[in-house]
C-alpha cells in the first residue's frame, strides 16, 4: 500500500495562508533548530535500535523510554499527521532521533527536574507579506546513494523562508519564485546540496552520508560501536567503494583503501591473481604466514569467494585494541566483511552488469625480425669466442624473403596475447516487513584469458533471512554458495609465459608444409624451448572449486540492557583438480627432424579431491547501560569454539589408449600411483570486552581473550590475550564548545597482544620415518624418529602500541586520520642449531624476533561549487621492518640480520661499464675476465675489511628496496546533476625486485633481445655507462655476478581506474517501472609511471621476469533498481 501525506502545498495560491506557511518556516528555522533535542535532553543519552525499521512518533517515545529515565507528555493524535522516521540498526543519540522525528512540527518542549518531557503545539500567529505569487512548480524525488527514498529531507529556496518536505517515498513539490532559484536539499546525517533550478520543473537528487556524522556506527568484533566511540586503528571500506569498478575480487578491490593495508596482485591469470595481503607489514618470516583473518558475518571465511554486490561493508582491524578480540588468530590484522541483509518496506529488485574488454598492461618489446635476431645472437657468440648458431646463408635467406612461410617473422606475444572479453551480473531481491527481512543475491561472471587455454567462471549466490518473533527473541539465516572453475593450459602459471618469452621469431607454431605439425624450435642449435601454441591447444588442467557457507543465529533479549546472541556455522569446500597431458610429436623447423613429444614428460591424467570442513560456535552476553546521563557501560563475555577437518587423495595413470579419453581407469595400471592425507585442529576461547565513556569525552576500552589450541602441547597450548585501549574527544571539552567548526578532534592510544597459531598442525610431536634408517653404508628396515621436538613450542606474540587521532571540520568539509604504531614480534619460530652427529633433523623453537615502526594518515575533503559536489580523499602509509633477534645470520643475494630489514638485499654494487682495456687494467680484479662493454663493480671490502682489489664475496653490500618507502592511494568523485565521475589512482615508492633470466637475459634457450637493450647496448666509442654490450645467458662477466645491475626499481604510479556515470532522470524511468538506472563507462590500470623495465611492475616477487600480464580493462555497465 503506498502512503500519502497530507499537503498543503495547494493552498500557497492564497496569499494568506501563503503567509502563514512562510511564518511556520521561519519559526520552523529559527526556533526548532535552535532548540534542539540537544537542549531537551543529555547529549550523551544513547538508544540501541536492535533491527533496521520505520518508526511512528509515539514508537520513538515507547523507545527511548524503554531505555532511558525519560517519560513524555503530549495530548494524544498531535502527531497523526507527523511521517513516520526510518531507523537503522546501531546505536543513535536520543537528542539525534528526537530531532528525526520532531522536525515536521513546531512545538514548545519542556523539561522537568524529574525527566518528564512536556510537548505542546505553539499557536503561530499569521504574519502578512506582500511577496508575490510564486510563478514556477518544482516537483522531484530525494534518495541516497543505494537509491532508497529519504522521507521528511528538506527542501528550502535559498534566500527565502520558502520550503517544504518529502513524503514517505521521497517525492516534494515546492512552488518557486522563477527559474533562477537556487534549492537547498538538506537531510539529518547527509551531506547538505545546492541545485540550481535553472528552468527545471523535475529534479531528483541523490544525498551522500555526511563525512563526519559522529553516530555512524560500525563493525567491530563481535559487535558494533559508533565511530565516534572508537579507541582502536579501525579502518571501513562501504559498499560503495566496492562496487565502483568492474572488478570480480574483493581482495583486489580493497587496494589502496585503507592505509596501511598493502596488497600486490602478482598475476592477471583468471581466477589466479595471487594477491597477497598484508596488514603493516611483514610480521613473521616463519611458516606461521603474514595473511590476515578473514571473517564474513563473523566466522572464518575467504574473499575470493565472495561477490562486491552482496557485501554491505569491509573493516580493517589494525592494532591489537581492536583485534584482541580474536586472540590467538590476529597477529596479522582482521578483515570483518558484512554482506547485506533485508530492509523492511517496499520490494527492491536490483540487477548490476558490465562488459568487459581486457588486455595486457605492459609487455617486453622483443626484437621479431628473424634476420636481425640472427644476426645479434651470432655477434653475441663470437664476442664471447664461440660458434656461430647461424650461416651467413639463413641470415640472407630470412632478410629477401620476408612473407615467405618458410622464413617467417613471429611476433610470439602478438599471436598468444590478445584482447579478451569478461561479463559480470548480479541480481539481488531485497524487502520485508517489521517482522522478517530478506536479501537475495545471485551473481554470475564469466572471463576469458588473454592468453589462449585460460579461462574462468564463477556462480555465486548469497541469502540472509532476520526474523522478529517478538520484542524478546529473533533469529536469522544466512547461506552462501559459490562455484568456480578455473582452466588453464598443461603448463601452467608464469612457466607458460617464460615460453612465449623464450620463443625466437625464426620458427612457426607449425611446420611450413601444410602438415599441421607442431614445431619444438628452428634448429639443434637453437635454444631448447618449448611450442607455446601447442602447450596451450593439446591437453590442460580444469579445477572446480565449490563452497558452502551455513550460518543461523538466536538473539534474545533477557532485558532491555542485557542481550544474549548465539551463532553456528559450518563451511564447506570442496576442490576437484584433473589434468590431462599426452603425447603431440614436435619437428624442428629448419629440417622436419622430430625432434620430442611434447611436454610435459609424463603423459596421462591425474585427478585430485580436497575437502575441508570448519564448525563454529559461538556465544555472546551483552550488557549495556547509562547511569546518572553520563556514564555508558557496555560488557561483553562470550564463549567461541572452532573445528576444522580437511581430506587430501590424489591419484593418477599414464600411458592411455587415445588422448580422447579423459578418465584415470582407462589408463595403464603401470607406472599408476595414489597418494593421500588428512587433517584437523580445534581451538577454544573465552573471551570479553569491557567499554566505557564519560559525556562521551573520556572512552576507555579492555579485551582479554583466553585460548586454547590443539596446534600446541597441552602444557602451553592455553594463552591469554589482553588489550587496553583509550581516547580522548577534546572537541567535547567545554572550552572547546564555541568553536562550532570543530566537529571531532579526539586522540586514541592502545596497546594489545596477539597471537598466531598458524604454526603447522603438532610441530611438538615427533616424526617417526617408515623408509628405513641408514646404518653402516646399509639401510636398515624399520621404523625411526626422525626429527627432535621442543614441547614447550607456543604461539607467537605480537605486541603492539598505537597512538591515532581523528580530526573532523565543518561537517566533513576536512576530516584526518593518522596513526603511528609499532608492532614487535616475538618467539618467531625458528630452527635449532644441533651438531651433525645427532643423525636427526633439527628442531622448530620459539626464538627469532621482528619489529615494524610505521605511520598512516588519511585525508578527506569534501565540498560543492554550486551544482558541481566534489570530495578528495588520500592516504599514505609507510613502515620500517627490522630483524631484532636471530640465532645465525644467513648471507646470500640477500641477507637476514639484526639491526636489517628482514631478507634484505646483499649483493656487489654495479657501477658502470668497462669502457676500455685501459679501464679493466685500473680496476679490481674482476671474478670472471671481462672485455670492454661488460659490467664494473666497485671494491668495498677484503677478508679484514680492508679493499684488497678483487671483485669477491666480501664486497657484497647490504642495498635497501626489499621493503617499499611507502604506499599511497587517492580518489576524487565528482557530481554534476546526473553525471557523476570518480578517478582512482594507487602506487608504491621505493620497492625493488631483483630479476634475471628469461625477458631479462637475452637469448635465454633462443629468447630474442628486447630492443631497447639493442638500441641502449654498448658500443665502442659509444661512452654509454647504462647497459653493457649486448650478451647473452650464461655469460659469466655480466650474469656470473650477483649485482645491482638486475635490482630493478618497482616503484609505479597507476591510474587505477577511472568512471564516469551517468543516472537517467526519474521522470522517464519510473515511467517503465524503474525507481533508478544508472549507466557507466570504466577504465582500470589506464595507464602506469614506472622505471621498471618492459613489463608490469605490481608483482609479487623478483627472480623472474615473466608472470601472467596484469589487465587493462574496458567496461561498459548499468545499474538498475525496480
């Protein structure tokens, strides 16, 4: 049933009734405000409002006397004709939902010494003006940015006391003075909008959430708390933020939101990005892992199976305050993701979908003219003394018959690489009513590689169910599904790619005679690579991965301050693996010779099955409660328990009858293998959290979790992880009060510890080996214990200690978040140092040490230039990792130490060419015989530390880049009427990746040069002191060394992405029954500022120059809602 207030818009054609409306304005304006609920009540009177509802006036005073000292006293029906006020679940000020609900009258409100609340209605006396009639009606709809209506926004000519409201679904109607007016839009708890008219008689405008609205409320563990409230590092990503690009991964779409959170995507593959994720840093280097925990709706889970379109917002816990919660399982930081759930009223039916065209960002330029790569690589070999790989005659022959199949010039990157397409949908049904809600959503994506043989799908879907019962008990479901399959050739990851780089522009895919046969290389001669046309059409690799996520939970309200909330779940994942691989004969091409029969080695097919299941329980008591106006408790106690189960088989046949089959019993049972394993590991926790502020100036925070692992002997495997957090609103001050541009300055310090049980399932207990023990030059048959154990193993600790501030100015106009941490952890596991002679291997303890030092700031500036609504957001973060305790430093191409950056980078320092005879004879000795044009290195150190003049390992230097100076990320949106445009761009300072080998090393088994390495090579007589003459793999004076010449600077500037939108006015939209359509244009990693070398920089590591390209993607989209 659509409701309809009513209004008395109609009557503004008569002049004195006209006045009387303008004299309610005016009061309305300068009498309400200014008495507001904040003069009528305690500031600081706060009201839990327990599910997302619509709320009459009496409704809100049944409320807030439920929960509060406050009664109230008004004649029954005066506020019939009020609307009724949407709420959200969370916390709110008393005084904020008062000035909700009151806003529509204009009343004369007291208080009494005893907490009564006496409302009346004023008599307004009528007030006579000779303003003219007015001559324009302006009707239109105000929404927010999810395209829900905002009942009782305010609409105001500016310069005039002439106004008037939205109804319930959002619609006014306001008759101005001509077209030249200018309309106020304004809303509690959004940012306020000035629309010119311009002639319009149809406006709709969408309202944002104000930047610094001090009662939003936000996910923490186990709960919510206003923002304004926090004394912990949280950072909070919305929906919004997330659904802004066209990209199918959460952990993807999180780059560069949250200060602090670094995240690389280290490959472009489909469905394999391999994203890794850290929080501040690295904080182990033992097998426990840097990842951070993962919740969705508050148990374990995994982002990449999760769509954007179903998530309702992301927190970032970074301190200990704020993850202690978690305990022995947040070392590493925890992300809380919350996905959406129903709202009560009128049925919503959204869909979302893009297009996608994508292609490489950045790729190596090799050289593809046969005849010149010939030519080069036979210079290369003579330079060095060698044999010439071609005649003069081949050369000849490819350089005159250029289009000749038989001499062809293959651009391998042009034929395996090309653009690709990706599509995107998701649905989603949303709606209810004050008893139960309801959120549906079903998503699709489907995308192709851009690289033949990869491709990618995944279904998912997602269902939350909040049912009401009574004002006592309600209870919910919440069931998420996904499947994704992932193909891939039979050579897979960054091997393929190594191919295409190793591939020489001298030979085809096939055999030049029409015979369809695949080609291994041109010649014996010629490196030994492999047909990367062939690795991706003949055989290949298929995974399907399937998960299950069951959630139900039970809330009880035992009081009106005291909750108890209890939640079970299972997840469910199961992954099946099959590769097939066969025999495909390969011919070189300079002969038809056969030459192999494809790769891999072993030809057959292998299946594997993994299944995992994790249980978890979980039990909350929640007490809150004010006393005396001014003192705000809130207790939380709480039991949690988890169990995790995971099945590993794997089996496989060679040598099968024909390639078309596919299943292992058709195989031959020699040569056939299985292998198998199982796991588990169980954890248990009390846990609780005590929370207090005074006038909301003084906040005080406590967290003590106590846990237990079966990872761990059972003498240490108990341990308690506490926190102690507080902040301080100076803005709350009372000096600080006439300063009406300050909204919020608070400081916050915490200190905390936290655990990582990630450790291995029972490193305490020892290994016995069934492969015989060797004796006296013989094996002897039995069993042995082959490694010694240390059963006091325990966790390892982090502690951390963070000082923050949060700043906010006139309404969001600016807001700043800073925070300076440092983060130490200690018994890192570490191996033990025993003598050779014990005959076993040694044993993990707890031992090593490592600290991160840090900094984060983000910035925010929001602020509209007439029609045009703008904000800029920043942010910046950097940290300095360092090694403080280790048993036995290791020295290599990279070092650990303490005092260093852990893996830090420790190699002989390149700097320059050798010019000259001359200039090889004044220098050190170099370790191989170098000639003019090779690399130069500088002489640090003998034996004794003294230079000796010899290029040896004392030389090495220890070089910064393992780290990155700092990550930085910024956004700007822009709204002008119904367009809208948002730019985001990401990067990273200082970050280094040693590589070498394949892209890097010319000729590399046939690899052609770049050209810029051709064009850039030294020359005699060229003076060039940037790259050394052209060379080729294995060449001792240039890659014998390990140098800064291949230290390569990642730092890179990226636009990440770039949109602009355009929302189809309401008028012709809703005529087709749409409340809302949205069209776009988007653009990611457009284009990339970078000093590193042919190829992306984004990467997860050196020592390889090849890796799946990262995309440049294309999309064209729409948003619809019905």
């Amino acid at each position: 049933m659509e409701i309809k207030f009513t209004c008395a818009r109609f009557l503004f054609k008569k002049r004195l009734l006209m006045n009387i409306m303008r004299t309610f304005l005016f009061l309305f304006f300068t009498t309400i405000y200014a008495l507001t609920p904040e003069n009528v009540v305690s500031q600081n009177s706060r009201i839990k409002i327990e599910s997302d509802k619509t709320l009459s006036v009496d409704e809100v005073f049944k409320l807030i006397m439920n929960q509060t000292d406050y009664k109230f006293f008004y004649e029954k029906g005066i506020f019939s004709e009020f609307p009724k006020v949407n709420v959200k679940k969370g916390i709110v000020r008393t005084n904020k939902l008062l000035k909700r609900c009151l806003s529509q009258g204009n009343l004369d409100i007291t208080v009494t010494d005893d907490n009564a609340v006496v409302i009346k209605e004023k008599i307004i006396e009528p007030r006579i003006t000779n303003r003219a009639v007015q001559q324009l009606k302006i009707s239109g709809t105000i929404t927010d940015t999810k395209g829900e209506p905002l009942a009782g926004a305010g609409i105001l000519e500016k310069g005039t006391l002439n106004g008037t409201q939205t109804d319930f679904d959002g619609n006014f109607s306001l008759d101005v003075q001509d077209g030249n007016a200018i309309l106020i839009i304004s809303y509690i708890g959004f940012a306020s909008k000035e629309i010119a008219v311009g002639g319009q008689t149809n406006i709709s405008v969408t309202l944002e959430e104000s930047a610094s609205e001090l009662d939003e409320v936000v996910v923490v563990g186990f709960g919510t708390q206003k923002k304004v409230n926090l004394t912990g590092s949280v950072a909070h990503v919305s929906a919004a933020e997330l659904t802004n690009r066209p990209v199918s991964n959460v952990q993807n779409l999180l780059q560069g939101k949250v200060p602090g959170l670094q995240i690389v995507q280290g490959s472009g593959q489909p469905g394999k990005e391999s994203s890794t994720m850290l929080i501040r840093g690295l904080g182990t280097f033992s097998g426990a892992g840097n990842t951070p925990l993962v919740l969705v709706d508050g148990v374990q889970g995994n982002l990449s199976q999760l769509n954007p379109d179903n998530i309702e917002s992301v927190a970032v816990l970074k301190d200990a305050a704020s993850a202690a919660i978690y305990g022995a399982r947040a070392a590493n930081g925890v992300i809380l993701v919350t996905t959406k759930t129903g709202k009560s009223g009128q049925l919503n039916i959204s869909y979302h979908g893009n297009t996608q065209i994508q292609q490489a960002t950045r790729m190596p330029d090799f050289v593809t003219n046969s005849a010149d790569f010939m030519s080069l690589w036979n210079q290369v070999r003579v330079r060095r003394g060698l044999t010439e790989h071609f005649t003069q005659g081949e050369i000849d022959a490819f350089r005159n018959n250029v289009g000749n199949p038989n001499y062809p010039n293959t651009d391998w990157l042009d034929l395996m690489v090309h653009s690709a397409t990706a599509q995107n949908h998701h649905l989603s049904v949303n709606g209810g009513n004050e008893k139960t809600r309801y959120n549906f959503g079903l998503g699709y994506f489907d995308q192709d590689g851009i690289i033949d043989g990869h491709d990618y799908q995944k279904y998912d879907l997602r269902l939350n169910v909040n049912s009401k019962i009574n004002d006592v008990v309600s209870f919910g479901a919440n069931v998420g599904a996904s499947q994704r399959n992932i193909t891939e050739p039979s050579l897979v990851d960054d091997d393929l790619i190594l191919i295409i780089y190793a591939a020489g522009p001298n030979y085809s895919p096939y055999l030049p005679d029409g015979s369809g046969n695949y080609v291994s290389r041109y010649n014996s001669r010629a490196g030994h690579n492999r047909n990367p046309v062939s690795l991706t059409k003949e055989g290949g690799h298929k995974e399907s991965i399937y998960a299950l996520n069951a959630q139900a939970f039970l809330n009880i309200n035992l009081t009106p301050n005291l909750i108890w909330h209890t939640k079970g779940a299972i997840n469910f994942d199961h992954s099946f693996y099959k590769s097939h691989n066969y025999s495909v004969p390969h011919y070189r091409f300079s002969d038809g010779e056969f030459e192999h029969d494809g790769w891999p080695v072993n030809k057959g097919v292998y299946d594997s099955n993994n299944t995992s299941v994790l249980t978890t329980l979980y039990s909350t008591l929640e007490f809150t409660k004010t006393f005396g106006r001014d003192h705000n408790f809130k207790l939380l106690g709480a039991y949690n328990q988890e169990s995790y189960f995971s099945r590993y088989l794997q089996g496989g046949r060679l040598d099968f009858p024909t390639p078309s089959i596919k299943e292992i019993n058709a195989g031959s049972t020699e040569g056939q293998y299985v292998r198998g394993s199982a796991s588990e590991w169980a954890i248990q926790s009390l846990f609780g959290r005590v929370n207090y502020d005074y006038k909301g100036k003084y906040l005080i925070e406590a967290v003590a979790r106590y846990d237990g692992t079966s990872r761990i002997h059972e003498d240490t495997r108990w341990g308690v992880f506490p926190s102690v957090s507080a902040g301080w609103r100076l803005s709350e001050e009372a000096f600080m009060k006439d300063r009406n541009w300050l909204d919020n300055l608070k400081f916050r310090a915490s200190w905390g510890q936290l655990g990582n049980q990630n450790i291995g399932l029972y490193p305490y207990q020892e290994l016995m080996s069934l492969t015989g023990y060797p004796y006296s030059s013989t094996v002897q048959q039995g069993a042995y214990v082959s490694r010694l154990t240390d059963k006091n193993l325990k966790w390892e600790t982090t502690t951390t200690l963070n000082f923050g501030l949060d700043l906010s100015i006139q309404n969001g106009l600016f807001s700043a978040t800073a925070d300076w941490f440092n983060k130490e952890t200690t018994d890192i596991l570490y191996g033990a140092v025993i003598p050779a002679s014990v005959g076993l291997s040694a044993p993990t303890i707890n031992y090593a040490a490592m600290r991160n030092k840090g900094f984060e700031i983000d910035l925010g500036h929001r602020n509209n230039i007439g029609e045009l609504n703008y904000s800029v957001n920043v942010n910046w973060s950097t940290y300095n990792n360092e090694v403080t305790k280790v048993r036995t430093p290791s020295y290599g191409s990279t070092t650990i130490q303490e005092g260093l950056p852990w893996n830090s980078f420790y190699m002989i320092e390149w700097i320059g060419i050798f010019q000259d005879e001359a200039d090889i004879a004044s220098s050190p000795t170099h370790p191989y015989d170098p000639q003019p044009g090779d690399l130069k290195f500088r002489d640090v150190s003998g034996p004794d530390g003294v230079p000796d003049g010899k290029i040896t390992a004392d030389d090495r230097v220890v070089v910064d880049g393992a780290h990155p100076d700092f990550y930085y990320s910024g956004t700007l949106n822009l709204e002008w009427r119904n367009f809208d445009l948002s730019a985001f761009f990401q990067g990273v300072e200082g970050n280094k990746h040693y590589v070498n080998g394949w892209g890097i090393d010319p000729f590399v088994q046939g690899t052609a040069p770049r050209k810029s390495q051709v064009e850039n090579a030294w020359t005699p007589g060229s003076g060039i002191n940037d790259y050394p003459a052209l060379y080729e793999s294995g060449y001792g004076p240039v890659t014998g060394t390990t140098s800064t010449f291949f230290l390569q600077d990642a730092s890179y500037f990226r636009l990440k992405n770039l949109s602009l939108g355009y929302n189809l006015p309401k008028q012709y939209v809703n005529k087709v029954g749409m409340k809302n359509l949205r069209l776009y244009l988007s653009g990611d990693n457009l284009f990339t500022i970078t000093k590193y070398p042919a190829v992306d920089p984004e990467r997860t590591g050196g020592g390889r120059f090849a890796a799946y390209p990262q995309l440049t993607i294309f999309s064209v989209g729409l948003k619809v809602n019905f």
